[in-house]
C-alpha cells in the first residue's frame, strides 16, 4: 500500500507569496506601460507664452556721446613764450576771462614808442597852427604892403624916366623891386594856403598824426593778441599750453565747449529710419550715472546713410540738462517712436519668417497649430499683433522643434 505525502504548511505559504509578488510585478508593468501610453498620446511637455492685451511703446534704442553744438579752438595770434596760463581743463570759464598770457616787453616798448610818434605829430599840428601860420599871415600882409609901395615907387620912376629926369638904370631898379615884392606875395600867399585845412602843408602833418595813431592801434592790437581770452562762456575741454612754451599762429592751443544748449550724438541703425521723427522724446541716461534718467528731444536726423556702418546720424537737444552732464559723456537712450493702448503682443522671439509671412506656432486644443499674424509695431522684443492672435493664446517659443497638428501638453 502507497504512503502519499502532503506538502508541508510552509511550502503553501511561499508559494502563495510567489504568486503575489508575480501579480503585483505585472501590475506595475501594466501600469508604467499605461503612464507612458498615456504621455504618448498626450504628447510632450511645451513651453509657452500666454498672449495678453496691453498698452505698448515702441522705442528705438541707440548709444552716443555728449557733445556741445559748436567746439571753439583757440590759438594765438602772434609768436611768443607763453607767460602764464591760468586756468584749467575741465574749468568752466566766462566770456572775456584771460587763458593765456604771452611775454610783452617788446609789445609794450613798441606801444610807446608809437605813443610818443603821436605825440610829435600833434605837437607839429599846433606848431603850425599857432606859431607858422600867424607868422606867415603877417609876413603876407607886409609883402601886400611892400609890393603896393613898390608899384607906386615904379609908376613915379616911369613918370620921371619919361620927363627925362631919372636915368633907365633908376627906373630899371624900381621895376625890379616890383617884381621882387610881386613874387614875395605870391609865395607867401601859398604858403599861408598850406596852412589852411586842406592845404598841402596841413594835409601832410595831419597824415602824419593818423599814420602814428594807426600805430599805436597796431601796437595795442599786438599786446592784446599777447592775452588770449575767451571769446564766449564755456568749458575748456582741452588744454595743450604750459607756461614757458614757446606757441606760434596756426596751433589749437586749447579747445572750448560754449555754454548752452546740450546735444546728444547717436549712430541709429538704418533699419529705423523710417521710425524716426524731429521732436521725438527720448528718455536718457549717462553710463556714468545710469540710476539717473533725463530727457531730450530728436533735433536733427541726418539725411545721408553712413555705407559702411549703415548708420544714420541723429542728433538730439537737452532742454534741462543735469549739472553731471559733461562733454563727450557716454549715454544710452531709448527714443519712443509710437505708442498703442490696450494692443495683443507677442514676443518677437516667437515670431518666425517675420520679413515674408510671419506666423506662431499656438496650441489649441492640444495640438499644434501654424498660425499667420500681421505685425504691426516693434520694439523691445515685443511685436504688435494687428490679425491672427487673441489675448490668452498659447504661442510656443521653440516652434521650430515642434511639429504642427502635434499632440502637446502646456507648460
């Protein structure tokens, strides 16, 4: 007779394990193989940009530099060693206020030589005025009456010559002296018309007091090219002078920025061009002083495009410019070209063909779609929306890693 042996308490319970661990294994394999389905089918994980409605500025941004309208250069006139220089770069200075002073002893000693010259002149004036011309006057009145007494003592000569009581030799001196006292007064006469305003003798000494006076201005004009001063209020930007230099005319000594209106200089890129307009508002900003915002208004665009950096030059004013504001500063500034309330934008970044067709990739029910949109402002990485977008639409940033009519899932 067979003895059948029964299994034993233990072995049922590990088998039974066994089979628990088997079941819960498949089930989680059913389950991860259900999560990634599931993912499959949703799609994968996008980033987006929600699309909102709000007011919008467009701006064209640019960089340049301080500069003044005009930049004075100053030099001197006359060859020299320079004395002093009182003042300084980067000092503000006021009109008629003294840079440079040359050495003048030799400009003064010439000043009063030419003084002197005047002097005489005037003196040769009233000499003729007050001792030669009263004197010849006299002397032409005596010559008149002595010319009379010698045509009387003549027609008494004839008279006793024809009578036969005098000889030719007495009538012959009597004649003489006649014409000897006719010639006395002619030349008399001229000399004392000389004398006269207009007369020879009057013309030339008064030629040669304007002569001397003009060297005298001459002198004076020469000391004062000795100091060079400041033609209007500024500041001196540059300054190449020290005393004991010996300057010559022709060389920029110092440089002056005048007092005034502040301009800004800017390079803009051509692309703007058309954005730009005169009397445009730009809010500014030194870089030395960036916390620091001022404003200026579009004065000038150039109209020639600079070919090789495709630049424009744009000029602007600074109604209230601040007191740190120097010459030359480097500044940053964005010009505010248009302005739109209450527009639909979309990061420039998102856009794609933006110079043919532009379009978005949004996702609409979980799918991708390729949308068109007409752009209409642009400016600081946003763009205006005029067609095609509504505010809380769903635009993808990298589009072009995206396949359209693809399942996706919002991040």
């Amino acid at each position: 007779m067979m003895k059948i042996m029964m299994p034993s308490l233990n072995f049922l319970r590990l088998l039974g394990q066994a089979k628990t661990l088997k079941t819960l294994a498949l089930g989680s394999v059913l389950l991860f193989a259900g999560v990634i389905s599931l993912r499959w089918w949703l799609g994968p994980v996008v980033q987006v940009d929600t699309i909102e409605q709000r007011d919008f500025v467009q701006t064209v941004v640019a960089s340049g530099h301080v500069e003044s309208p005009h930049r004075v250069e100053l030099g001197t006139q006359l060859t020299g060693t320079v004395k002093r220089v009182p003042v300084a770069e980067g000092q503000a200075v006021q009109k008629d206020q003294l840079l440079i002073e040359l050495e003048n002893s030799e400009l003064l000693a010439t000043l009063k030589q030419t003084e002197l010259s005047v002097v005489q002149a005037e003196a040769k004036i009233r000499q003729l005025k007050e001792v030669q011309t009263p004197m010849l006057e006299q002397a032409y009145k005596q010559a008149l009456a002595t010319q009379s007494t010698s045509q009387n003592a003549l027609l008494r000569a004839q008279e006793l010559f024809a009578k036969g009581f005098t000889g030719q030799a007495a009538l012959d001196e009597a004649h003489r002296m006649a014409v000897v006292t006719h010639s006395q007064v002619i030349s008399l006469k001229e000399q004392v018309a000389s004398l006269q305003p207009g007369g020879s003798e009057a013309w030339a000494a008064q030629t040669n007091l304007s002569q001397t006076q003009a060297s005298v201005e001459l002198a004076k004009a020469r000391l004062r090219y000795a100091q060079v001063r400041a033609p209007l209020s500024g500041t001196l930007i540059s300054r190449n002078v020290e005393p004991g230099d010996v300057v010559q005319p022709g060389k920029v000594l110092m440089v002056l920025s005048p007092a005034g209106a502040t301009e800004l200089v800017v390079q803009i890129d051509e692309k703007h061009l058309s954005q730009l307009k005169v009397g445009q508002v730009a809010q500014v900003s030194a870089d030395a002083y960036s916390a620091q915002q001022f404003t200026a208004a579009v004065s000038f665009i150039n109209p020639g495009v600079d070919s090789l950096r495709g630049s424009v030059t744009v000029k602007l004013q600074v109604p209230d410019a601040p007191v740190y504001l120097q010459q030359d500063m480097t500044v940053s500034l964005n010009i505010e070209t248009a302005r739109r309330h209450q527009v639909v934008l979309v990061a420039t970044d998102a856009l794609h063909a933006l110079d043919k067709s532009p379009w978005v990739m949004v996702v609409r029910d979980g799918k991708t779609r390729k949308q068109a949109v007409q752009i209409g402002l642009r400016g600081a990485g946003w763009s205006e929306v005029l067609h095609g977008l509504a505010p809380g639409d769903k635009v993808i940033h990298d589009a072009l890693l995206t396949q359209e009519n693809a399942r996706v899932r919002v991040k």
